[in-house]
C-alpha cells in the first residue's frame, strides 16, 4: 500500500515535494572534462531519478583548492555552471526538485588537485585517509591551516558557489557539514588546534559553519538552503572529544535562529563501541532538538524509512544506493516491488555502466506477506 505518510507531500522551502524520499548525495566521478563541468550523461543520470521527492546532487566544490577527488562536477565556474543547467533543465522537465551540495574538502586532498602545493585545512594535520587521482587511491597530503583572512574568503566561496547553484537552475543548496570534510575539519578539536577566533571554544569552533550558512542565506535565502550534519561521524575524522556537547549546541543554534529548507542529520555506520563519546543514534540523540524540517539518513529498509516517518521522528529519509540503482525507487517502495541490486564495482568513475543503465521497473513484483 501506498497510502503512509512516507509518500505523502511535504513542504520543503519554496517547494512542495510530491513525496518524503529523497535522493542523497553521492559521488560517482563522472565529469570527464578538463573543466570538471557535468555532460548530458549527468543530465541523464539525474532525470532519471525525477520521481524523488528531492534530488541532492552530488557534492560540488565550490573553488578548485576544494577538489580531492577526480571528476567532480564544480559549482565554481561558468562551464561548470553551464553544464549543471543542462541538468536541471531535464530534472524540471520531469517534475523533479533538486539542491545542489555545496562542498569543500579541506585537507582530504591531494597536492595532484592544488597544482603541487599543500591542500588547505583547519589546522596542519594529515587525514590519513584516501584521495581519488588518476593514478588511483592515493594517502592524502599533509595540508597547511588556513590564514584568519583565508578562512574569510572561502566563507565567500561558498557564497559564490550557492549563487552559481541558484543561476544554474538548482531549486536550493545543500551545505556539506559531515564526512570530515572542511566544515568538520573546523567543529572537531581532533583536527582544529587553532588559536585564532575559529579554535578553542565550541563556539569558536562552530563559528566557520555558521559564517558559511550566515553567507550562503544572504545570497540566496533561508528558504533554499539546508544543512548536512553527521554527528558521530568518523570518516577522515577522530570526532570531537565534546561531540555532545558541541552537536546539541550547533543544532539548538540552528532550531533558535535559523528557518533553514531542512536539515539532514546522518547516522553512523561505523562501529561505535570503543566511542563512548559518540551518540549510538543520531535521530533519537538530536533530533528532538530541532523543530524545522528534519531529513535523516541511515541506510535504511523501506519498512524503518516508513516507520520514522509515520512516527513523527524525521519528515523525509534519504536514500545512497538504494536510489543509485532504483531510479524509479519512489514507485517500487510504494507498491513494495523488488528492488535491483547496486553494483559497488561501477560506483566511481566510468560511464553509462552503473549509472543510466539501471533498469525502471517492467513487472510489478508485489511481495504479499
């Protein structure tokens, strides 16, 4: 049956989604152009999935230093921009909504993508993680900690890279605050040794995501900027020695004086048992904390998606791989049709394999138990 609050309308912003799945975001490296700008395979890819109620796009840097992996589709330039207006124009065409991620990986790159110098961080510490360059999986570079005045202008970036999304067509911005990326490099005391105003203090710490959500709110309105958050995340980061504490301070800030799109608050899916620090549940720990629009993400089955939804705990769920390989995910969850199987070895890099070639559904399997 279709008839749960899951596929039901919400508002989100400005728009009013036809349902509460969302596509989430995901990197799959398919911008093969020297300008890093999405083709028609990308407007492809993304049509295809129109059905959702929301599309997040795929994480786009918003300048050049805030690339560290191999053909991701910028938000920085004017080819870049371009090419995501091709995108959007197929997606509303089909009646779909899409946000564009705004992203800036900090230190989790490599000197391939800064023209041979050092990537930029919080502080000068290795992340000790992976990043993507033609030559492979490669250990990332040990970065350089960013000037106060540094800090300032790529707060400017992200302001310019929400203008670009919004000329482009997009319908609202998504800031990437989770996966240790820039903004985590800045929230968590693992990696911020700073003693300027962006390091002690969890307010201090916390001051460069709000900087980056005040400026992005400036240029293009509250109502189409959203935020993702993963508290007890520990990709390409030790977390924070206060998580608590500091994650119940960020997102009682953004319920008291924010009226954000949404915000999405991810799960864990690391194993947490030696990180007693870290909340085991995300949704159940933060959740209650914050009144807006509350989107979650987990990995979830589309009896738990149905489940949280009915139960008022979050208004939408986002789905990774389940929407990678299901393009028509919306209508296979409604009618409980079996699903196709995502294929890990296409997930990054190369063409139409694994990413358009996905069957829709031709025959309705119904599972009646």
């Amino acid at each position: 049956m279709s008839d749960q609050k899951l596929f039901t309308p919400v508002t989100v912003g400005n728009n009013t989604l036809t349902n509460r799945l969302a596509m989430a975001p995901m990197t799959r490296n398919r911008a093969h152009n020297e300008a890093n700008a999405p083709t028609d395979l990308h407007a492809e890819y993304y049509s295809q999935r129109a059905s959702a109620g929301l599309i997040l796009s795929e994480g786009s840097q918003v300048s050049q230093q805030g690339m560290g992996y191999i053909d991701t589709a910028g938000i920085h330039s004017k080819e870049q921009v371009k090419g995501w207006k091709t995108v959007l124009d197929r997606v509303h065409e089909k009646g779909g909504v899409m946000y564009c991620q705004l992203w800036h990986v900090g230190r989790v790159s490599h000197a391939y993508f800064q023209d041979g110098d050092a990537p930029v961080s919080s502080s000068a510490k290795n992340a000790g993680g992976k990043s993507f360059t033609p030559n492979g999986f490669e250990p990332t570079a040990t970065p350089r900690a960013l000037s106060t005045d540094e800090v300032v202008e790529v707060v400017e970036e992200f302001r310019r890279g929400a203008r670009n999304a919004i000329d482009a067509g997009f319908d609202g911005v998504q800031i990437h605050g989770a996966n240790g990326y820039l903004v985590e490099q800045f929230l968590h005391d693992s990696i911020n040794d700073r003693t300027d105003r962006y390091g002690g203090s969890i307010e201090n710490r916390a001051r460069f995501l709000f900087e980056v959500l005040n400026a992005v709110i400036e240029e293009v309105g509250a109502e189409r900027t959203s935020l993702r958050l993963s508290p007890s995340n520990l990709m390409n980061t030790d977390n924070d020695s206060q998580s608590k504490a500091l994650y119940e301070y960020v997102i009682r800030r953004l319920d008291e004086e924010y009226e954000l799109a949404f915000l999405e608050l991810v799960e864990p899916l690391a194993d947490l048992s030696n990180h007693e620090h870290l909340a085991k549940n995300v949704l159940d720990t933060y959740g209650p904390l914050y009144n807006g629009v509350l989107m979650t993400n987990g990995d979830y089955s589309r009896e738990e998606a149905i489940a949280i939804v009915e139960e008022g705990k979050a208004d939408m769920v986002s789905f990774a791989k389940l929407f990678l390989a299901n393009p028509d995910l919306p209508k296979r969850f409604a009618i409980n049709a079996e699903l196709n199987e995502p294929d890990t070895a296409t997930f990054y890099g190369g063409g139409e394999e694994g990413y358009t070639d996905y069957p829709f559904l031709d025959e309705v399997k119904v599972n009646t138990e």
